[in-house]
C-alpha cells in the first residue's frame, strides 16, 4: 500500500513510522495526480481545507476499493466530514466527540520530524535544567511563563528571543528535567509533549474542567497534571528534592512512552488489515452536522471551549481576529477544483 503525501507536514516521520508495517511506498503528491489505489493519501487541514477535493477523492474511489484518508491538522475541527464517504477508512489526530464513528481511527499528534529521540537518554538528575520552554507565548503559556519564574534553573526562548538551531533544541531537550506543556493553538493536545517524551523529559499537563484530554486518548499515563501552573512550581520543586522519586518517575514514563508507540501501531495496523468501514464512514457523512456548516459551527465552537483554561479564553477573546478569520475560512465552503 502507498503512502501518498500531498502536502510537506511537519509530522510525517511520525506518520510513516506508525504505519510502516502496512506501507511499501512513500510518495509525495502536491498536484493531486495519483489516484491509483490502494493507498492512505494524507491531507492538512491546515494546508486546505477538503471541501474542494471530491473530485478528486471520487477519482481515487473509482480506481480502487482500498482507500484511506489521513486528516492531519484538523485542530479546529474545521468540518468538511461528509468527504470521508470516500474512504474504506479515516485515520486522524486531534480526537474529538465529533469525529467518532466505526471506521475512523484517532492518533496521537505525536513529536515533529526530525525529534526522534537517542538512545541514551540523560538521568534527570544530572539535567542542567529544572525545565525548559521554546515556543510562542500565548494564550494559557503566558500564566505559565509567570508563574514559574524563579524555579531555576530555567531556559525560557519564545518566538521573539534569539533563534534556536536544530542541535540546539534537541540538547535543549535531554537537559530538561521537566517539561510543561501548556495548551496548543487551540486544543490542549501539543507537539511539545511528544518532543518531552522522546527525550526522557517529565511532562506537565494542564487539567481542564470538562475534559481530561489525555486519558481520553492513551487510557492511564503518568503525566503530572495540575490545575495552576503556581502548582507545577512547586510540584517541580518538590521532586527534584527527592533525587530517588525524580528518577523513578522518569523511569516511568520513559518505558511507558515506548509501550504506548508500540501499542498504538500495533491497534493502527490491525486496522488497516481490518476491514472496510465504507458504509460506517457514508452513515456518519450523512449525519446532518457534516452536511450543513451552520449545524456543525456551534458544536465545534463548544467543543474548542472545553479545551480553553479562564486565562487562555480571555487572552483569545482579547483578539478575536485570528479565530473569526479562521471561522471566515472554514465557513466559505466553495469548491477549490
């Protein structure tokens, strides 16, 4: 079966890596001309969205009776989910109530390429940093960002602060005890904890009222989770007095997250060797939220809610053009071909 890419993604190791007991062929396809099956064609949502490409994915239909979608990036839950009536299967990230159905299969987002992790990870007590965090400070990683100032030591590099190479940033990694892993762009699920767990970092995760995201997607984990980030300070603290519980826990969590990748390629690749799931995928297409965007817009906009901390929400409400311009985009529901 090939593997057909039709945008560069940032996590297509991972991909590759999860499916790589049922693909013979990576192939990357930006023009949209390989329809010939049987085939799992990857899409990002946040490249285009699938309204546009049905003819396409009925070209792919018509020319086999194999065929799987990949629906990347789809961390607004930006809809178009009648398209998946096309496929024999749907895998995706980003799990949601709303994309549930038999023949959809949600993955972890997993880490971006390039950070698979050594084989030698440091002992957490010999790392130079209690924690660490690169990246864009927004939304809830502005209350962490103030909040544990002064648990030293500390690196703390956003988007504006001097650039990070590569080599840099995975050193970075293996010297962080912990990890805080405050909320993506909009859903709590982040690359920045798979980045952690590849290189034997603690992570830290945020509690959320409505959902515990997480243990909705692996079942039990040993995530340290709090409801402040004034409650990771401490947490942090706390353990890296205790040299021997420090590196129990990293232990822990190191051997669970090499269980965890292997379980969750071995579930993906029962699968895929499955069966079809094509009149499941063409039952759920049909439900009226898929069908109609004005259904779907509410729902999608309460689920986003769920994932939102009081401080993240109120920073987004501060500048609500980047998510009414997203909502612009993903309402204009036009064909693209």
């Amino acid at each position: 079966m090939k593997l057909v890419f039709h945008h560069r993604l940032t996590e297509s190791d991972w991909f590759t890596f999860l499916l790589s007991d049922v693909v013979d062929e990576v192939t990357y396809d930006p023009d949209y001309t390989d329809t010939d099956g049987p085939a799992i064609h990857v899409f990002s949502g946040n490249v285009v969205p699938l309204r546009g490409r049905s003819a396409f994915f009925q070209q792919c239909r018509a020319n086999s009776d194999n065929v799987t979608l990949l629906h990347a990036s789809d961390e607004w839950y930006s809809g178009s989910y009648d398209e998946y009536r096309h496929f024999d299967r749907v895998i995706r990230n980003h799990r949601t109530w709303l994309v549930r159905s038999p023949g959809i299969f949600s993955i972890p987002v997993g880490y971006p390429n390039g950070l698979i992790g050594p084989e030698r990870l440091t002992p957490a007590n010999e790392r130079k940093y209690l924690w660490s965090f690169k990246g864009e400070i927004k939304a809830s990683r502005v209350q962490m960002v103030e909040a544990l100032k002064g648990f030293e030591p500390s690196f703390i590099r956003d988007s504006n602060g001097p650039w990070l190479s590569f080599d840099e940033y995975r050193g970075l990694l293996l010297d962080s005890v912990f990890l805080p892993c405050p909320m993506g762009n909009v859903v709590a699920e982040t690359w920045r904890l798979y980045e952690g767990l590849e290189f034997g970092c603690i992570p830290i995760v945020e509690k959320r009222w409505g959902i515990d995201y997480y243990r909705g997607l692996f079942g039990a984990d040993p995530f340290l989770r709090v409801g402040s980030w004034g409650e990771a300070g401490r947490l942090m603290r706390d353990l890296a007095a205790s040299p021997d519980e420090l590196l129990r826990l990293q232990r822990t969590t190191v051997k669970w997250w090499s269980d965890a990748k292997v379980r969750v390629k071995q579930d993906l690749t029962a699968f895929m060797r499955g069966p079809s799931h094509a009149a499941e995928l063409q039952a759920f297409a049909k439900l009226p939220r898929n069908r109609v965007p004005q259904l779907h817009e509410p729902l999608r906009l309460m689920e986003l809610l769920r994932h939102q901390s009081i401080g993240s929400l109120a920073q987004r409400l501060a500048k609500p053009g980047k998510i009414l311009s997203r909502i612009r985009r993903d309402m204009d529901r036009r064909p693209t071909e």
